[in-house]
C-alpha cells in the first residue's frame, strides 16, 4: 500500500532503522521494518524500538554493520547499535511445528523462510506489517490495516492452533489490547479462557520476561482490570488469580499497580522488585498468619510465610534472585514500621532500602490493611531533625522487649539458650517495685 494510503514517510523512522535497511538493500538483499513499530507509526504513537526483516543470513548481518552483534536466544538475531539505538534484525523464517511438546507447544521456530511465511508465523494481524522505507510501501498479508482502523486485535491463523503452539501469545493479546486501547477480536478470545491453564507448560523464564512486559508497559491496571472482567485472569497471570479474589487484596493490587503504571508514563524509573512484592504482599500476609496460628513466633513465622509464597511463586514464574533478595527486606522492614520506641526507628531510617519499605507501607496503609496514621508518623519522622525525632518516640509498649538488661539468674522456667529472636517477657507487674 503505497504511502498516500497510510502517511508513513520514511523521516518519521529511527536513523538507525532506516540505515539497517538502506545497508541491507544496497548489498542486495530486502529489508523491512516490522511488528510493533509499524504499529505505533500508523497509531500515531512512538514506538519503542525498531525491528528489522530481512532475507538476509545473520552471520551476513553482523558481517554488513561494523557495531553490531550476534544473538543466539532460541534463534539467531542480530543487534545493530547506532548511537544509543539499537536495532534488532531478524532473518525471514517459519513457523515449523513439526517439534512440539505433549501440549503442542513449538519448541523450535529456527527455519529460515520466506516473507510470507515470516508474516504468518507472527503473532496478531497488526503485528505483521512490512514497511519498505525505500519505497515508503507497507505490505499487509493479513488485513492488519484493516485491524488497526478497527481496533481490533486478532490472531493470525487458528486461534487455538496458534495458542497451543504458544500460550505466551494469550497473554500478549491481553498486553497489546490494553496499551494499544484496542478490544481482543471475538474469535481470537473466546478459547483464552479454556486455553490459560496452557501458560503453565511455557518454561518459567520465559512467563518473567512476558510479565515484565506487560506490568511495565504503563497499561497494567487497565490490562488486569481487562482480563478480570472477561474472566481471564485464572490461569493467564500467574500471581494474580489467587489474590484478585480477596478484596482487600484486591485493592491493595490495584493501587501497586496504578502507581506503577503513572511512573511508567511520567517516564520515571520503576522497581520491578517493588511491584512483584506488592503483588505477592497478601499471599505472604496469609501464610504469615497460618504460621503464626501454628504457633511460630511472629518474626520466623514471617521468613517462612516470605519463602513458601517465594518458592510456590518460581515454579510458574521465574523470579530472579537479584529481585528476590530485594523483594524480601521490604517485606522483613514492614512489621518493624510498628515498633516506634526506642533506637529501632532510628536503625530501620538507616536501613539502604528504607524508601522502597516506606513507600510499600504507605500503600498498604491507602489500601487500609494497616492505620494511615503509622504513613504520617513515619512521613515526619524521617524529615524531622535529630532532636524532633526523639520526642516524636513512643512510649514502650507492654510486652515489648526492652534493651537487654543484665539479669539475675532466674528460677525454673528460663530456658537457657532460647535468645536471638524469641521474646523476652517483660513482667513488668511481676516486677513493679
Ligand atoms: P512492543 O511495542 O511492546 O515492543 P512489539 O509488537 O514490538 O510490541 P515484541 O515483543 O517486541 O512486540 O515483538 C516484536 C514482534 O515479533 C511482534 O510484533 C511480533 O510480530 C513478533 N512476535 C513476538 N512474540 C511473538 C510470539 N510469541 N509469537 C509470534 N510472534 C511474535
Ligand atoms: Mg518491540
């Protein structure tokens, strides 16, 4: 469709785009850009990288384009820098669903192709353009023009074929239909929700990178609250369909999730780490509480409710451990937010992840799980001077340890070596002299 059509000049590429494909073609091969660029171009929107298809070998790629280098994920991709742009250049190829696992799912999709065989073995219609700069033409083999005027996110082909090849992609459907503000076509939704469980076969890395994607996209509100209303939410997001069933959960999610989604597109940095720790928070509070009902001390009870949702959670969904380690001292700091006598305060301000715990206990206070009364103490207490603080300290309350005192030995009843964390009764009416 030539460019009259659908008014994308090629000034409005990526220098770095429009160069992989002029370096492409002049050495004799087609090159195009594609997927979600192209999208966002005729959307009127700024896409966020550029890809680029070609008929050309990836070894011939790198070999072409001086800044470049060979990535060999599931298949072989090239990355070509320009400036602080880089480019990904993939070689046309198949969908081959001749290596499959018990599911159906393609285990390999490594064979070089044709252009239309690249266009079908893409996910949805809107992702399957081909912008041709030198010509300023779009190839469009399965109406994805007609798609996007629509807004209308259908997949290419069978949907059920295309989901058992890859679960992934139902997932993906719920992300572009709430960032692109477009609706999931009847056809290609309808088996989503008998299909989700499908995601649970997809190695668990692979579900992180998706889920990353789509909680960081700035619509994941819009994209939960999308897949809830169609009932889509069992199965298709791991952490989630336990916890949207509680209310209180619920809320506590949705405000995670609103703030996440306001700094995404206020361009300010997100920690992945906080949100996943968000999501998890009610399913640690509840089997913090089962714990504790079992008779564990508040404190172990706590590290052991922290690593059974941790590990329950890496089995579907591979958490990496550089957010783990973060994910667990902002739950450890949050009962410490309650004790306010004392030097505990002091030492849990000096902790280096203190903004990160204060933050996720101000979310917990807006959702009402704790008093927002505890936010504006700590609010002030941090900003307040050396000698404020002091006097903005609670009194100890009863049944709080207090600093270790050297005691007389004790009767029977004092279990010797019972220290570190257990606590130390303060009979203060035993003792009031
Ligand atoms: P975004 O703007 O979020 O980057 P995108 O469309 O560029 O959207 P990518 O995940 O970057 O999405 O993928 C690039 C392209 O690769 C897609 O447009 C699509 O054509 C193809 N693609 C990606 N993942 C799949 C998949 N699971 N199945 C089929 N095609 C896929
Ligand atoms: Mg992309």
């Amino acid at each position: 469709m030539p460019v009259a059509k659908h008014g994308i000049r090629k000034e409005s590429l990526s220098n770095g785009s429009r160069r992989v494909c002029e370096g492409l073609q002049q050495a004799g091969f087609s090159a195009y850009v594609v997927g979600g660029a192209v999208r966002d171009l005729l959307l009127g929107v700024k896409p966020k990288d550029y890809d680029v298809a070609t008929n050309a070998p990836p070894e011939e790629v790198h070999r072409l384009f001086r800044r470049s280098r060979l990535i060999g994920r599931r298949f072989k991709l090239v990355h070509v820098m320009f400036g602080s742009e880089t480019v990904e250049v993939s070689t046309f190829r198949a969908g081959d669903a001749s290596v499959t696992d018990e599911h159906g799912r393609v285990l390999r999709d490594n064979v070089f192709g044709s252009r239309e065989d690249d266009a079908a073995r893409r996910d949805f219609t809107v992702n399957a353009l081909y912008y041709d700069p030198s010509t300023e033409t779009i190839l469009d083999f399965h109406n994805g023009l007609r798609d996007i005027k629509h807004k209308s996110v259908r997949i290419i082909g069978d949907p059920r074929a295309r989901f058992r090849e890859d679960p992934i992609r139902m997932l993906r459907a719920a992300r572009f239909a709430a960032k692109l503000d477009f609706t999931i076509d009847d056809r290609t939704r309808e088996p989503i929700a008998e299909m989700a469980d499908l995601i649970g076969n997809v190695p668990a890395a692979r579900v992180f990178d998706e889920m990353i994607k789509l909680l960081l996209s700035g619509h994941a509100k819009p994209c939960v609250v999308g897949l809830r209303k169609a009932g889509l939410h069992h199965g298709l997001l791991p952490m989630l369909d336990v916890i949207l069933e509680q209310p209180m959960g619920e809320k506590f999610v949705m405000l995670a999730l609103d703030q996440t989604d306001q700094r995404v597109l206020a361009g300010k940095p997100v920690s992945p780490a906080f949100l996943f720790g968000a999501l998890l928070w009610h399913e640690v509070l509840a089997a913090w509480k089962k714990f504790q009902q079992e008779n564990h001390k508040p404190v172990p009870a706590l590290h052991m409710a922290m690593d059974r949702v941790l590990d329950l959670q890496t089995e579907k969904l591979a958490i990496p451990r550089r957010y783990t380690t973060v994910i667990k001292e902002i739950w450890t700091m949050q009962p410490r937010f309650e004790q306010r006598s004392g030097r505990r305060p002091f030492a849990l301000l000096a902790n280096e992840k203190f903004r990160a715990g204060f933050d996720f206990m101000v979310l917990r206070a807006q959702s009402g799980e704790c008093p927002g009364e505890l936010a504006d103490w700590w609010e002030t207490f941090q900003h307040a001077a050396p000698d404020d603080r002091t006097d903005m300290l609670k009194a100890p309350e009863q049944g709080e340890k207090r600093p270790r005192r050297r005691r007389r030995p004790a009767g029977k009843g004092d279990k010797s070596g019972s220290g570190g964390e257990s606590e130390t009764r303060q009979n203060s009416h035993g003792d009031a002299s």
